[in-house]
C-alpha cells in the first residue's frame, strides 16, 4: 500500500485565512500572508497601508491612496503622469 501525502490547501482542511495563500507541504501546510499583506496569517492578514508608511514609490508632486493589498499614485493638481 503506501502513504500518500494529503493537500490540506485544494482539500481546505487547513486554517490559513483570508489574504492569506495556503502552500502544501510533505505531511502538512504553511500558511503566508499575502504580498501587500502582514500578520499571523493563521489569524489575521491585515493592509499594509504603504502610505501612511512610506513604502511607495509616489512621486514627490503626487499623492498616494491605500486599497487592499496595494495602493496607487495619483498627480497633485497642475502636474499629469501616472504620480
């Protein structure tokens, strides 16, 4: 006979949550936050708020909006181009 490895990601017998990606392993699973994402991703995923952190690449005569996961550059007024 032999054993075989259940995929607790495709059967969903795994607790990864939402924003997170469930990833199989020989015998178990891992859980990640993801990209855009931080936490115990057992538990919570939460926004990263790259704007409120600095961490986007918005330029220094544009603005930054936070969404899920991401965020966007965006023109002050009397400039154009992608922010």
């Amino acid at each position: 006979m032999g054993c075989v490895n259940t995929d607790e990601c495709i059967s969903n017998a795994h607790t990864c949550v939402e924003w997170s990606d469930c990833t199989d392993t020989p015998g178990s699973y891992e859980c990640t936050c993801r990209s855009g994402f931080e936490g115990v991703p057992t538990i919570l995923c939460q926004n990263i708020n790259e704007c409120a952190t600095r961490e986007n690449d918005c330029h220094e005569f544009g603005y930054c909006v936070d969404n899920y996961g991401s965020f966007e550059c965006y023109c002050l007024d009397g400039f154009r181009g992608s922010g």
